[in-house]
C-alpha cells in the first residue's frame, strides 16, 4: 500500500509499534499459508509477523504472560488493561512493541484482505506543515467529490493537520472504520479552501497495477502484499509479451503478507530460498514455488519507503542475481513479532526475532542498499534510469 495512504498497514505513529506490517501467516516450520489468527494458538497455528526493531543487541523482550497479568491486575482494580498493557510494553524496552484495541486490530486484519474502510485517499508530507494527497482511488468517495491528486489537506474534522505525521492523519481519516460515518476534510487547492464532508465507504484496494510501457516493457507496480497480489504478479509475468523485460515498482511499498511476497518471488525464480528467520533463536526458512520465469529481464525499483516484505522480495531478488535494484535504500524492517490476546481483547505484539536475506545479510536497521543508487527515487528520473538498465539487459526500449 502506497506510504500515507488510508489503508495503509505501516506505523501509525513510531511510538505506536509497527505492526502488521509483515504476516509470516501459516504454520512456522513450513511457513505454508494458513487464514488462522495467532492469538498465542498451538504452534501449528501460530502467526508472527515482521516489524522494525533496532539491532539485535539493543532489542528488549516482553514476556507475554507477564504482560497478560499487568493486564488483569490493573482490571481487576477498575483501570484499563490495554492501557496498563501499553505502559508494560513502553518499559520492556521492545521499541517497537504495541498494543492494539480489538475493533482496531480486526480493521487492519481485514486490510489484509484486500479492503479497507476509508474515504479512497491516499496522503504524503510536502514540505514542512503541508500535507497533501497524493493518489484519490477511483469510484471512491474522495473521488466522486473531485478531489484530486495534489489538493492540500488542511484539516481532518476540525483538527489541523499540518503539524502531524502522515500516519496521525491517516489514522484521523479512517476514524473508527464504520462504513457510513462521516468525516470532513478542510481542503486547499492554489487559491481556492473549501470543506468537503465525506462518508466512509468498505473499498477495495489496488496494490497490484500493470501498465505496458512499450513493445519491450512491462511495469509491474506492487503497493502492498494483501492476499491474492503474488498470483496476480505471476499472471501479469506470465502474460508479458516474449522478450519484455519487467520493471517492477516496490517503491512506498509498507509489506503486508510475507506468503504474498514469496508468491510474487515465485514469479520470477524457479524455487529456492526466499529468506531465513528465527522465531524465539530457532531457525526457520521460507522458499518461492518452482516454475517462474528465470529468464526475463527485471529491474526492481525501490526506495526508503520499501519496508518489511517488500525488502524481503527484494532481498531475494538481489542476492539471487535475479534482478537488478535502481532507487536508493530502503526502510529497514526486518523483526518478527507475534501477536497475542490480553483479557480485556486487546492485542499485543512483541518481537521475537529477526530476519535474513537467502546471502544472510540482516535488513533490520540496516535496509538494502540498491545495485544503483539514484538519491531520490520517488520520481520520475528514478524510473528513467530503471528503464535504461532494463534496457542494458536485454529488455525496455
């Protein structure tokens, strides 16, 4: 999902945690994918997902049962436990560690589905104190109002937000994530202010578009990795014309499902390893499916907003000389949490490991540096240089 965006599974504040951000969703010793909730389940069911950490050495842990019973003590003296829950968390010393409500756990849960309750906008940070959106998805409600790519946002429901982060201001257009209510945005575009009053609608999201480019190039752009996006990458390959070399576009990408990722591996690699992780200091590994397309040209494109699965994807790419990285490095996400239920329904998420690259190379707090650097790759010059290395492989015009 494209960073800022409504719908978007990044942090929603860096005192908040980063969580579900990356979904190792399955049974962990297979990492076969599965739809069960965590929710401290047998082993076979368990879910742990990848979240930014520092390094290894500076990483706190949380005792989940520990955490649990702060939880009841602070109910059973009438105070709030996800409240008492988050003050454990902040003292444990996992940074990025975090404490969801139920209703909002279950929203960003559905987000990995596909859909997202929102107004179809997406929001980036242009310049000290300006906010403005940067994507209004079509038939949205955003949309049907004539918002455009651009527009300035000033307020959310009265509250300003130019002194806010991208994700506070996201987090204030998603609301409470009921279908229906509404939300009033106060809007600049050039010399013109107005407030648009908008109702919230179940949407879908677009995390996988494909456009051909020319004769010889095929831009393949993956804004987030909810369920079905790996398929759909292996069919837009599948369906590139002979010789077409691929330029995939993982720039602003936050993560999202790691089983996706490997899919969206497995288009371009006839199987083989994906990346290794450790869950609690045992090892696990992750492998792409066999009968990708091994010879197309590729040339990833990334940035410092590629995070967490998308850097696993790239990752996999690089070391496997599969593809060539263009943009400049990325985010750095590469800790495993796993969420568990407190008394009161609210979740937490600790960490419990980390992890690799198929050549070993760690990715949290450290990113991935691309093959060539481009400084800023959030525009079009980036792009123009990845279709002139495409174009040095054998693909692009």
């Amino acid at each position: 999902m494209p960073v800022g965006s409504e719908f978007c599974l990044r942090p929603r504040g860096v005192l908040r945690g980063a969580a579900l951000t990356m979904v190792f969703a399955g049974v962990l010793a297979t990492a076969a994918a599965t739809g069960a909730l965590p929710r401290q389940e047998p082993e076979t069911s368990r879910t742990v997902r990848a979240v930014p950490s520092r390094a290894d050495a500076d990483q706190g842990t949380v005792d989940p049962s520990a955490l649990a019973r702060a939880a009841s003590e602070a109910m059973a003296d009438g105070k709030s436990g996800k409240k008492a829950a988050e003050e454990f968390v902040s003292r444990s010393g996992d940074r990025w560690g975090a404490v969801y409500g139920a209703a909002e756990y279950e929203e960003f849960e559905r987000a990995l589905d596909g859909s997202y309750t929102g107004v179809g906008i997406s929001a980036r940070k242009a310049g000290k104190g300006r906010i403005e959106i940067s994507r209004v998805q079509a038939g949205g409600p955003a949309a049907r109002a004539g918002l455009r790519a651009g527009d300035r946002l000033v307020t959310v429901d009265g509250r300003p937000v130019g002194a806010l982060s991208v994700s506070e201001a996201v987090s204030l257009l998603r609301g409470d994530g009921v279908p229906g209510s509404t939300v009033t945005l106060g809007v600049e575009r050039g010399r013109s202010a107005w407030t648009e009053t908008l109702s919230r609608a179940r949407l879908a999201t677009e995390d996988v578009t494909v456009r051909r480019l020319d004769d010889r190039t095929v831009l393949i752009r993956v804004a987030a990795f909810t369920k079905g996006v790996g398929e759909r990458v292996r069919e837009a390959v599948r369906s590139a014309p002979a010789g077409a070399g691929v330029l995939l576009d993982l720039r602003g990408n936050a993560g999202g499902l790691v089983t996706e990722a490997a899919v969206t591996a497995s288009a371009f690699l006839d199987g083989g390893l994906v990346a290794t992780y450790d869950v609690d200091g045992e090892q696990r590994a992750l492998y792409a499916q066999s009968g990708g397309d091994t010879v197309r040209p590729v040339v990833a494109l990334v940035d410092g907003g590629t995070m967490s699965a998308a850097e696993l994807l790239t990752g996999a790419l690089q070391d496997r000389g599969r593809a060539v990285t263009v943009g400049s490095r990325t985010f750095g996400k590469g800790s495993v949490q796993m969420p568990s239920t407190l008394p009161d329904g609210s979740v937490a998420e600790l960490t419990v490991g980390h992890y690799r690259t198929p050549a070993g190379h760690g990715v949290d707090g450290q990113g991935i540096t691309p093959d060539l650097d481009v400084g800023d790759a959030t525009g079009a010059r980036a792009e123009e240089r990845a279709r002139t290395v495409l174009s040095g492989l054998g693909g692009g015009s």
